[in-house]
C-alpha cells in the first residue's frame, strides 16, 4: 500500500508538530519528514531523535520541492500562523496542501484571508485535541494522538482533495478525525477549553496572592490538585488563544460568570432549595459526560490502524 | 501493647465513618467499633461487610455504657452535627471523647455551644481531608486515610487528654494529624476546597444549559473532565457545606470573581502584556505547589503504622 502523503514538512517541532512528525514516520503514512524549526540546535536535535528524517531552519529549502500529495503541517503558537503563512505564499505550489493545528480557527481563517487575499483551496484548517504539560521537541510522543479528536474546519472553498488527504494524516496517526464549522469549533472549545483555563489560571492567581497561601497550598486536597493542573501549561500559549478567540471566551466568562454570582446570591440568602437545586442539577450533567465519555471510549478501542509499511 | 481506644461508637456509617470503623478494626486501635445509622439495613449490612461489631440505630443502647478512654465519632453532614450533639448531650457521661468529621469547624462550634451552653473539654472538633465520588455504606475503605492529612481544631477549653486519644485514633489508620484554628481551617478549606467546588458546580451547570450542550460534553478534552470530576460530588454534603461555612466561602468567591473580572478585562483590552504576566505568574504559584505536594508525598512514604495486635 502506498503511504497517502508524499512529503510532510512539518514547522514548528514542539509537542504537537513533533509528535505528528515522530507518528507519522513511525507508521510510515508518508515517506518522508521534513521538519522546519527557527533555532538550528532543535533541528539537530529532532534529528537525532528520529523525528524526521531532515531538518531545516529555513523553509524555502523545501517549499518550492512541493507539489500534490505533499503536505504542510503548521504547529506553532496561534498568533504566529501569521507570520509563517506569509513567508509561505509566495514559495508554496497550489498543489501542495496547507494545514495547520492552532487551537482557534477564526483568527487563523483571518491570517488566511489577510496574507492570501481568499481562502485557497489548498488550505484545511485543523485542530488536534491533545496536549500536555510537557512541551518543547524532547516531548514528541508517537502516541499523542492515539484515540484522541482532530477537529477539521473546510470551509466552502476548501478543496475535497485536500480535506482528504488531511483526513488520512491524522487517521494513520491513530486519531478520530470530525468535521465542525469554524465558528462552532471556536464557540465549542471557547466552552469546554478556554473557559476552564482561564477559570484555572484565576483561581491559582487568586490563591497565589492571599495571606494564606502557604498555609493554603500545604493543606489543599487532591480535588485541588485535580482542578488547577491546567494552570501549568505554557502561558505564551493560552495569552494566544485568549487573545485569538476574544469574542467566544469573554461570551463564556460572562455566562459563568452570571452563574457564579446567582450561586454566590443562594448562599448569602442561605437559599437552602436553590443550592440543592443548583448542585443536582450540575451533578446530572456532570455524570452523564461520565457517561458518554464511558460509552466513546468503548467505541474507540478497536481502532486498527493500517500501516503503510505493508506492501500487499 | 494496649489499644489506645476503649470502645469506639461511630455515627453515621457512610464513606468517612464506614471508613474509621474499619480501619480501626483492622488496624486492632480499639477494643471493639460500635456503629450507628439512622436505617436498620445500614446497620445489617455494615455488621455483614465487617465493618462493626456491633450496630443499632438507637444510639441510647449504647450512650451510657461509655466512659473514660472510650471516643465517639461524629460522621454525618455538616448540618446534622447539632441534632446528634442534642440526643447525645443527656446520655454521655463527661469522660467519653467526642469529635466530629465535618467539613466546617465554625458552624459545628456554634452547634456545640447551642446545645451546651459553653464548649465542654470532651469535645474535640477535626476534619479527616479524604473523600471520594463514591458514598454510603459500601464505600468503605479501610485505607481511605492512609497518608491522608487530618486536621484538627482544639479551643481554649479542650481537654489534653481527649486531644491526644484522637490523635491517637487518626495517628492509627495511618493518618498525618495538624492543628489549625477553627477560623483558619474555614478559610482554608474556603480557599482550597469549598471555591473550588462551587466553580466547578457554577461551570457545569453553565455548559448544561448552553444551546451547544450535546457538542460541549461530545468535544470536552481531558482536561475539562479533571476540571469539572469534582462536581459529581454529593449535593446535599456541599448544600450543607455552603450554608455552614458562608462566611468564608462568600470571601473566597469575591476575591475570585475579582481576578475573573480583571482577566475578562485585559482579554477585552487585548492587552497582551497583562495576560501574559497573569498566566506566567498563575504557572509558577501551580509548578511551586506541584513540588510542595512531591515533596510531601516522598515525607509521608515511610509512615511506619503500630499494630495493636501484637501484645509485646
């Protein structure tokens, strides 16, 4: 079986384009991995550890090489697709297809916009759902994505040949690849990602700052522990996405924020029935998520994912 | 070596009392564990899974049995604790040791001076910092405070030798035991443990009633199932722990929306500086506790339990 994808470059070989870069060799989904990093030691360093096969700091080493069936995966922080998308205009083919992992697609759809004048159809915009705490090259896992979502983002002008390709990028790699709208990708992850972060990231400011806060971090619990580990991810990333995703994240914050206070209300008025109410209520919603999460990770386990290396 | 507990009567046989009855039996810390429960079954089926001893749902059959050297706990929601010390105050004699596991420590003090007039040496208030989704009578876990931190919140007027007998008793089912003030554990707990909870109940409810429900909990990534895990907490328990602790609670929540509040703005002002050093500083105070908690964990690895049984 021929391996669906030509050339992946890859630019940007933190956690996210290093680990698409280390899968994909090691599933062979293409024959070969370029990856493009700005500081020559991570490139030498990518080599070394067998995420690509070259490494450039310098794109247009490879970019007028590409042709169809080659695909260009940008993973650097959101505000910086900009910039990268600019320098690749004027080198790439038509042909070769664009996509990218940034965690908002409507700022990105306006770089696009912004740098090319339209959307062309060489460009899907994407966004793998995995992360962790670690970051940087040393953190490329060929797992990463192994069971985990790829939300893709076509719009009316993307081109079927290229969403398909996408599609089976992130498909040999392991992952479930689904297909939402751009503002929807944006509203939905402003809820169930952006908010909970920002959430995170006050709470362990506000603790930070009390005159308590030794005190308060030597006797917090688990749930605690639990409940602030995403304030440990890297904070250039998350200024991106707050600044890139503004309308859907303060939408969110406002909505929470509205809830907080009529919770806030119900426990000065010590509105017994409400607060049960309240409680009940998220209980439920919170179980059935236990619940639907169950029932998709059942569906998940019998992935098989097919490997390019057999020849058949 | 004696047992340090003469008999222990313990009140409430959900997930903390079950959990003390049978620790302490396994552990061989008193001389034999008495249980009370409200539900004749609670007290059938606590006896069948080994729990206790001895169970009954009239705590009479047992009160005026009790005397120097013997402890009853006290482990129902925060908000029944005065209606216990009311039924228990004419039938113990002033040698029993009473403590409590409640969440709150200011309410229960007040409980306590309601049904006593003043704060008998007897009565030694603490709160066992373990818990878990789980609850009722099957829950039990005789390991549940197994390098788990108990605090503890003596007065004025507590008697030295009631403190030490549960120091004792906690010290046995391999617990680490601090001192706190009654004011600074509801604080603390406020900051640490009640604001926490109540975001995640106020976030929850939040996305359930989102028009983008079904989507939210479909593309929720692992992290909002960390963050939001706690919300499945029991209802009535942290009805309770609101209306007992409003005062601090009500304190925490306003510090919190404040920092909320200035977030949202400098997202709204774009003003990247300022979230930037906001996230920056949150990520340090978070990888600090991240090492308080390392270090805790490798102090409390070698925690040597005595066995009671061994008579030497």
């Amino acid at each position: 079986m021929q391996p669906p994808i030509g050339t992946l470059v890859v630019i940007g070989l933190g956690l996210i384009g290093g680990s698409l870069a280390l899968a994909s060799k090691q599933r062979a989904s293409c024959q070969r991995v370029v990856g493009i990093a700005r500081d020559q030691r991570t490139c030498d360093r990518a080599r070394q550890l067998g995420i690509v096969d070259e490494a450039t700091t310098n794109i247009a080493d490879v970019a007028g090489q590409l042709g169809a069936g080659d695909v260009i995966f940008i993973a650097v922080p959101t505000l910086s697709v900009r910039r990268v998308l600019a320098g690749l205009g004027p080198l790439v083919s038509a042909a070769v297809t664009i996509t990218d992992g940034a965690s908002v697609k409507g700022s990105v759809l306006q770089d696009v916009q912004a740098v090319y004048g339209h959307v062309p159809p060489q460009l899907v915009l994407g966004h793998p759902i995995a992360g962790a705490e670690k970051s940087g090259v040393e953190a490329a896992n060929a797992n990463l994505y192994l069971q985990h979502r790829v939300i893709l983002t076509p719009t009316e002008q993307t081109g079927s040949e290229h969403l398909h390709l996408v599609r089976s990028m992130w498909q040999a790699v392991g992952a479930e690849v689904l297909e939402l709208s751009v503002q929807d990708h944006d509203d939905i992850l402003g809820a169930t990602s952006h908010l909970p972060h920002a959430i995170a990231f006050a709470l362990v400011d506000t603790l930070a700052h009390d005159s308590q806060t030794e005190n308060i971090f030597r006797y917090a619990a688990g749930g605690f522990r639990d409940f602030t580990r995403i304030a440990s991810s890297d904070a250039t990333m998350w200024r991106d996405i707050m600044l890139a995703n503004t309308h859907s994240v303060l939408h969110a914050i406002d909505l929470f924020s509205a809830n907080l206070a009529a919770m806030r209300e119900a426990i000065a008025q010590q509105d017994s029935e409400q607060l049960l109410a309240i409680f009940t209520r998220a209980k439920a919603a919170r179980d059935h998520f236990t619940q639907m999460l169950a029932t998709g990770a059942q569906h998940a386990v019998p992935v098989v994912l097919p490997n390019f290396n057999d020849h058949e």
